[in-house]
C-alpha cells in the first residue's frame, strides 16, 4: 500500500489530460486510417536520457542538501556540548549557558526551515536565519567571560562557520535549479510524445486482430509513464517545497530538543 500511496503522488491532473489526448490522438488516427510505424527508440534518444540525466542531477542535488543539513546539526550539537561543558566549574543541570545555547538552535532550526521552505527568495527570512547567526556569536563572547579559553571559543567559533557555511549550501540549492532549458526541453517532449505518437497507435490497432484495443493500452502506458517521469523530475528539483515523497523533513527542532537537554 505504502508503494502505491508513493506511486500516486507523481500521478496528478497533467498525467489525466494527456492520457486523454492521447487516446482521442490514437481515435483521430484511427478513424482517418492516419497509420505510421514509427520507431519507438526515438523515445529513449529524444526524451528519456535527457529527463534521466535531469532525474539523477536532482537527486544529487538533494543528497547534497541532506549533507549539509547534517552538518548544521552536528555542529549545533557540538555548540551545545561546548557551552554545556566548557565552561570551568559551571556543570549545573540549569546553567544560564546551556539554555540560552539551547534555545538558540531551537530558533535557529526553526528560522532555516522558514526561510527555505519560502524559497529562499525573502530578504527577511535570510535576516532572521544569520540574526540567530549573531546571537550565537556573541554567546561564545558570554563563554569567554565565565573563562573558557581562547583555542576553545576558536574551535567554537569554527562550529559556527560551518553551520554557515552548510546553510549558505542549502539555500543555494533552494534559489538554483538544474539547466533551465534541459528541463524545459523534457517537459515539452514528455508530454508531447504520447500525443504525436496517435499514428503509431493507431497501426498497432490495426495491425492486431485478436485484440484491436491494444494501441489504447499502449497509448495509455506511454502516457502514464512519460508524464510520471516529468513529475518525478519536477518532484526531485525542490526538496524543500513539501511536495512528493522524497522531500527532507526540515522540521528538526522538536526532534533534537531531548537531545539539547541532556
């Protein structure tokens, strides 16, 4: 059930219209006796290495982004170590240090998930996100004062950089997409191909006696697996949009709150 639920999310409107199209391509065909045996390879030549190379460019893109995101966390994590334990003699449960750090990555967390899930086009999520940036900054000067040292608060301030650095990744791949004009090409051709091909559709109805629906059949399985591809694509090229079953889960805050109270 959990393979058909994911199967439906790359079905929607578009892959009814076109199948619908289509059909009524292979019957216009059909009934003006339009038959062509056109040679199926073209497919793969003209569509599918072009939306398969797309396909596997998105992907990398959102193996890049679960790295990152990764990163953003471990080292958030180690902050919070750092300001748990750094500090010389100060390893009370309710240290003024490891809440406030605390509570800093929880806004943190919750200010990147904003700020991508807009698209990362919001000057004011981006103020947000290195506003928290700042105030951690500033918690390591809090550090130096309750008397850590000066290599520590730079190993701290390097955790700090890499989170940047690692955000800065995740919302490049939020703004930029894979080439424009490759998927715009896929796009037109995916849902083309099963439209122009009525002709051929029409001479496997003729051509088969025992059972003349099968150019239907055949039309509606190209349809459907053309325009999935498309949607598949369109799936992978955002990860952070919510839409379709391989998006990652930016909501990170309530998972690593036991965590940071350790």
């Amino acid at each position: 059930m959990k393979t058909l639920r994911n199967f439906a999310t790359v079905l929607d409107h578009q892959t009814v219209i076109v199948t619908v199209l289509a059909i009524a391509s292979t019957y216009a065909c059909q009934r003006f006796n339009i038959l062509a045996e056109i040679p199926t390879g073209l497919i793969g030549l003209a569509v599918v290495f072009p939306i398969v190379f797309s396909i596997n460019a998105a992907y990398k893109r959102r193996e890049d982004a679960l790295m990152s995101f990764s990163g953003i966390k471990a080292n958030a994590v180690s902050l919070y170590y750092a300001h748990r334990d750094w500090v010389p003699g100060d390893q009370a449960p309710n240290s003024d240090h490891r809440h406030r750090i605390r509570a800093l990555i929880e806004s943190l967390l919750v200010a990147i998930k904003q700020d991508l899930t807009s698209g990362a086009e919001h000057v004011q999520d981006l103020s947000r996100v290195y506003g928290v940036f700042s105030d951690i900054s500033l918690s390591h000067e809090q550090l130096r004062t309750g008397g850590v040292s000066g290599s520590e608060l730079s190993r701290a301030n390097q955790y700090l950089s890499n989170m940047m650095r690692d955000y800065e990744l995740l919302r490049n791949i939020a703004m930029y997409r894979t080439p424009v004009t490759l998927r715009a090409y896929s796009s037109v051709f995916l849902n083309l191909f099963p439209i122009a091909f009525g002709p051929y559709f029409a001479f496997l109805c003729a051509e088969s006696i025992a059972f003349p629906q099968v150019g239907y059949v055949v039309a509606v399985l190209y349809s459907l697996v053309l325009v999935s591809l498309d949607n598949l694509q369109e799936h992978l090229e955002d990860p952070f949009d919510g839409v379709g079953s391989d998006d990652i889960v930016l909501d990170a805050a309530p998972t690593y709150r036991p965590i940071l109270e350790g």
